[in-house]
C-alpha cells in the first residue's frame, strides 16, 4: 500500500436536510365538546447536518466514500397541541482544521479549530405552524396550517488544512523528515528521492519545562507549485493553518541559500499572499558536512532579517538551539 494512501484531505458530499413536519389543523372535540375550538399542535423541525470538530480524527477518509448525507423529516404535530418530533440530525466528524464551502460557488461557511465544537452545515426545514396560531376574533375555528419547510439540498466540499505550530517548507530532500523523525516521535519515511513525504506528517515535539509544539512535515515545493505542479495546492494549503514556517534549506544545495529562500518564499506568496506575513524562521540542514570556513561563507548568503541556524539531524548538532528559537518565535 503507497504511503499516504489513507490520508484524505479533500472530499464533495451531498447533504439533504430534513423537511419540516406540518402542522395539524385539528379542531377539539371529545364527548362534552362538540364544536371546540383550534388544538393542532406545530410540526418538528427538519432533521440538519451538522459538523464536529475531533481530535481522534487526522483525516477525512471515513468520509470518502459516503456521497449523500440525509438528514430525517420532521413529523407532523399532533391534537391537543401536540409538537410533531424533530427530525434527527446527521453529525459529520472531522479533524480540527476542516473547512466547509460551497461547492457552486466556493463561499467558505467556517472552518472547525477546537474538539467539540458545532457547526450547522445544512439547516433543516422549519415545522409548519399547527391551527391554534391563526386563531382571531373573527376566525375562532380555523381549519387550515402551515405545511412543513422544505429541507435543502446541496453540494459541499470539505477540505482539511493541517493545524501545526510549525510548518516544515523546503524542496524534497531537504532534511524535513529526518528532522521530524529526531525531534518527536513520528516516524515519517525517510529516503533520499523526492516526494519521499505524500502527505503531511504531525509530530509532538517536546522543549524545556514539559512544554511542546506540534510539527508539520508537509510534502515538499518545487518550482510551480503555486501553478498546481507536483504536488501544488494539494501541499501548500497545509501550510495555510501553520503559526510559524521553519524553512529548510540543505548545505548541499546547487544554488545560493538566498537564490533558494527566494524561489521558496515566492511560491508561498503566490498561492496566498497572507502567508508573507506569518513569522520565518530559517535552518541550513546537513552541516555537518561543512567546515568551519563553508559555514561563515554560506552565513554571508542568508538574507538579512530572518533568524537561522545551522542545523545537522543527523549529528543532533544545534538542534536544541532550533527548538529554543522556534519556542521563541511561537510564544512572540
């Protein structure tokens, strides 16, 4: 089975909500009443498709599958003003980070954050009004009500953004993985080729005091990716949801560290201007295969302003100093 095969982030439902049930044009009768006045009772609400934030869940494939979600009618009220039953609703699951949007038009309705949390993704019809309401001095005995309101039907698109303190953002083979797998225990697969990483991995990576952070490895950029290349939209909007992007830059690189900083940041940009302004921080991985000279050669060519480190996974060198600088930038 290729890796990633299970992680889904992307998937179109159909939701039909529920009709409102009618209400009841009932007249009161029983055996010392024989022309009593208006006693039907409301009819229940559509059933409505709701969404709920989980923390067990990581991905959206108990979903890819299931094309249409019908929500239940509401029943019809009852004499006596009796309240027809509200239709059941139906609860979608989802990870934290999910949002929902139209799929005609793409209008976002919300985006789930929190365990728990609630959102009526598609409303159930409102129950008609039973008899007793349209009572009046001069209509003391009406026979009529309100039909139920008809339920909607639509096409929705869910799509899940991964939340993360940290963002890992580099070419393939920059180090994300290796470092991931040294500083959590998440075990992503680790190989020299590209596109090694198919889908995002998530580590807990724990600092000084009991605190930690959530690491994102995301599927490496290449050039074009704003365009849809390689991977394209399908990574870059993961990086959407990250509080801090740590850019991964290997020394081995056969351009300048600002030439590939550069070409990284703009591919960002490109997909989403927002992400200009979310908090940098820069790693030049492998260093270990540098001397002291390499290294003060390559720090001339960081670009000014963003903070960095040499790191090396491999050799742990630095690597406590990253997850101060992160813990840093995360807490500003």
């Amino acid at each position: 089975m290729p890796q990633g095969s299970n992680f889904v982030d992307y998937v179109k439902v159909c939701c039909r909500s529920g009709r409102g049930g009618a209400g009841s044009a009932h007249l009161h009768r029983d055996k010392f009443t024989a022309k009593g006045g208006p006693d039907g009772g409301d009819g229940g609400r559509g059933g409505h498709i709701i969404v709920r934030g989980n923390t067990q869940l990581w991905t959206l494939l108990h979903l890819k599958y299931r094309k249409h979600v019908i929500a239940e009618d509401g029943q019809p009220g009852g004499s006596a003003l009796k309240h027809g039953a509200n239709g059941k609703d139906e609860v979608l699951e989802v990870p934290l980070g999910t949002v929902a949007r139209r799929a005609d038009t793409g209008e976002i309705l919300f985006d789930i954050t929190e365990n728990g949390e609630t959102k009526v993704l598609t409303a159930g019809g409102r129950g008609g009004l039973g008899n007793w309401h349209f009572k009046s001095p001069t209509q003391q005995t009406p026979r009529f009500a309100q039909p139920g309101e008809a339920g909607k039907e639509e096409w929705i698109i869910l799509e899940l953004k991964v939340l993360a303190d940290v963002g890992l953002v580099g070419f393939p083979n920059a180090g994300k993985s290796t470092l991931l797998s040294v500083v959590s225990a998440a075990k992503p697969e680790v190989a020299d080729y590209p596109f090694t990483t198919l889908v995002p991995n998530l580590g807990i990576v724990a600092h000084r005091d009991n605190k930690s952070f959530v690491m994102a490895d995301i599927p490496g950029i290449i050039e074009g990716a704003s365009q849809g290349k390689g991977l394209g939209h399908r990574f870059l909007r993961h990086i959407e949801r990250n509080s801090v992007l740590l850019f991964m830059i290997p020394a081995d690189t056969n351009r300048t560290i600002a030439e590939e900083y550069g070409i990284l940041l703009n591919e960002l940009i490109a997909f989403n201007p927002e992400l200009k302004d979310k908090p940098r921080i820069l790693a030049i991985t492998k260093s270990d295969l540098l001397d002291d000279e390499l290294e003060r050669e390559m720090e001339a060519e960081v670009p000014e302003g963003i903070p960095h480190v040499f790191i090396s996974a491999v050799s742990g060198r630095h690597i406590q100093q990253l997850k101060d600088l992160i813990w840093k930038t995360i807490i500003d």
